[in-house]
C-alpha cells in the first residue's frame, strides 16, 4: 500500500486532512502513530474549521519538519532546511491549487450550515480534499527524497 493509497484510506476512515497526511508518515518518520493524530487533530479544515491554511498542507508542514529533525544533527540545520522544504513544497502547491488557504480551495464557509450542506452535496471531500491530500503527498514524495 502506497502512502498516498494510506492517506486517502485514512481520510476515509474519519480522519482529517493534516490527521491523514501526517499518519502515513508515521510509520516511515519513526513517530508514534496516535501521537501525530493527537498533534494534528485541530488542524483539519483549515485549522479548527477556521479555512486558514489547507490541513493537507499543514500535515505536510509537519511531517517536513519532523523529517528535517531527524535528518539533520544541527538545530540551524534543521530550522533551514525545515523552511526551505517547506517553502519548496508551498511553491509546488500553489502551481497546482492557486491557494493554500481551505475556504479558496473549496469555495464555500464550513462554519455555516449552508457552507455545510454545500460541501456534501458538491462531494467536495472527494473532489477537493483528497485532491489536495493526494498532491500533498506526490509533493512530500519529491521533497523527502
């Protein structure tokens, strides 16, 4: 199973964005799986349902920055390259998406009810979110190898 194949099977199961992207790095980063889901719980929708910063991109965000720590010995080392691959991956959502921010990327307000039924009867978990989870994943692919 790929980690792409585990983060949409994940999303499917209930969890969210950041919770997704993160857990199928779990394993590969050397973290404890319900610690990274614990960390990355209010970040889903854009961070608490706020439709800042896409979920997916910031589960990305994590699992950068653990993989930078663990990569490099040097806490400059680490802070840099974090910013860099990040900023890199930022760069490459953006050419795919226009936005990182979740209320761009779904065109609709999850903290109504109309924004609610909206993103149900648009299917936009699938045809947005896990798009967004997917090309996170393609993306942290390239970065982290």
């Amino acid at each position: 199973m790929t980690r792409n194949d585990i983060a949409i099977q994940e999303f499917r199961s209930g969890l969210n964005c950041a919770q997704s992207v993160l857990s199928a790095y779990s394993s590969d980063l050397k973290i404890d799986k319900n610690l990274a889901l614990s960390i990355s719980t209010g970040f889903g929708s854009g961070m608490g349902r706020l439709q800042g910063t896409c979920g997916a991109v910031t589960g990305a965000f994590m699992a950068i920055s653990v993989f930078a720590c663990k990569k490099f010995e040097q806490p400059d080392d680490r802070k840099s390259r974090s910013i860099e691959m990040i900023q890199a991956y930022n760069e490459k959502f953006l050419k795919l998406h226009k936005s990182t921010d979740c209320k761009d990327l779904l065109g609709c307000n999850l903290r109504t009810s109309e924004g609610q039924d909206y993103y149900k009867a648009n299917n936009l978990k699938e045809s947005v979110c896990e798009k967004c989870i997917s090309n996170s994943i393609e993306i942290l692919e390239k970065i982290m190898n």
